[in-house]
C-alpha cells in the first residue's frame, strides 16, 4: 500500500471515528463512508441501507446520487446481497450477478442494467446489534478481492461504532428514533434534490452535490438545508446562483 494510499486510509478512520461533534451530520456522515470506500477499495459504488426498526430496510446513503445508483439501492432494500448481509450479519459476495439471477431474480435486472455485474454487502453491526449494510459494487464480472472486504469490514464497523456512540453520548436517545429520523431525513433530500433538479435543469447527483455544498458553507445541517429547500423556505434559487457552492464538471 502507497504511502499516500496509507495517509487517506488514516484520515478516514479519524473522519469516521470523530462524531462526538455537536454538528453531527448523520446522512453527510454516511455520504462520506460510501465516498471514501470506493476511493480506498478502488470499487466502482457503494451504498448504505440502515434498519428502519420495523423489520424492513431503506437506503441512507450512496457514493453517487445518479438515478440509476439510487434506484439500485432502492431495490436491494427488498432483495439482493445487502438485505441478506443485514438479515444474516454475514458478508455476502457476488462474482457475477448474471450467473445469481436467480438468486435475486428482482434486484439483480436491476443492477444490470444499471452496469454493474459484482457486489460484496458487509454489515454494519456491534456485536449482536446490526443496524444496516455497506455494499460494493463493480461493473465488471471480478471478484471483490479479499483485502478489500476486510477494508470495508473495517470501514462499517468504525462507522457503526461512531453512529451509535454518538446518539448514546451526545443525544441520549435510543438508537431505533435517530435511525427512524435519518432516515426521515433522507426521504426530505430526496424531496429538495428534485426541487433543485427541476429548477436548475440538473441531474439528481449534481442536485445534491449543490445541496451538501451549501450546507457545509453556511454550518448548517445537511436534512435542515433540505427541509428548507422542500418546503420553499428558501428559494432554490439562492443556492444554485452562487458558484462559491456549485460543483462544477
């Protein structure tokens, strides 16, 4: 492993572990999670999906907010490697999800046609406790290497531990209401990314890329951001008309 390979692998962990911060940020916690494991795995995407303490699933986070990527994790909250990981607690892999059809007979049509063609799913559990899943994903028909999978394993487990240290410490509440509000809170994102979609004639990704820009510059959370933008509290306007804010490319 490169020396500087070694450095963005130390800045993650300390990026994960440090959530004891009254500025905490749940969803552009996990966006970073998804983001630095495809740059440190060197896989082509990555999602969460957290319990909704209900017994079922729903996606949190992904490294891209491309439609199609949503839509993939959208559907693996019913079917695929990352609700039998977070059912099982066990790694779940996929060389060739053409050869697993009929394995997940909904999940995998729509992975593929997205073009993506193998997956690993890692829990994110504390012992017994597993609040959700990490998935990988690559467009080609190659297994996710060994090393890899217990990078992310690695990865998942410091970001539960910080996720759930951080609602028993800084907010004394009981992990299934902060689970049950983030992801609330995504649902409100989901809202204003098509808000400024339409708006600003973008992409879903770019929408929310403008989003969590405007967050961080103003100190505000990223779901409060998004609230705003979702109800016309703030006029999309404001954000998409200041280039301090909005990613290029």
């Amino acid at each position: 492993m490169s020396n500087a390979r070694d450095q963005r692998l130390a800045r993650t962990f300390v990026t994960l572990a440090d959530t004891l911060v009254a500025d905490f940020d749940v969803l552009d916690f996990l966006g970073v999670l998804t983001e630095r494991t495809v740059e440190l795995l060197e896989v082509d995407a990555a999602g969460v999906i957290l319990s909704d303490q209900r017994g079922g699933w729903r996606p949190a986070a992904g490294s891209s907010e491309d439609a199609e990527l949503v839509e993939v994790f959208a559907a693996q909250t019913e079917q695929g490697p990352c609700v039998d990981c977070a059912h099982s607690g066990e790694v779940v892999t996929s060389d060739d999800l053409i050869v697993d059809t009929g394995r997940w007979p909904q999940f995998t049509p729509a992975a593929v046609g997205a073009g993506f063609r193998a997956a690993c799913a890692v829990p994110m559990r504390l012992r017994d406790e597993v609040i959700g899943a990490l998935t990988l994903l690559n467009t080609h028909a190659t297994a996710i290497d060994g090393d890899s999978i217990e990078l992310g394993r690695a990865l998942a487990d410091v970001a539960t531990i910080g996720i759930l240290q951080q609602r028993a410490v800084q907010h004394e509440q009981i992990v299934s209401e902060q689970l049950q509000a983030t992801l609330h809170h995504r649902t409100v994102i989901e809202q204003a990314k098509g808000v400024l979609a339409e708006s600003g004639g973008l992409d879903m990704h770019r929408a929310y890329l403008v989003l969590r820009a405007y967050a961080r510059a103003h100190h505000r959370r990223l779901s409060d951001v998004a609230r705003d933008v979702a109800t016309s509290a703030v006029d999309p306007a404001v954000l998409l008309s200041d280039p301090a804010i909005v990613p290029q490319g």
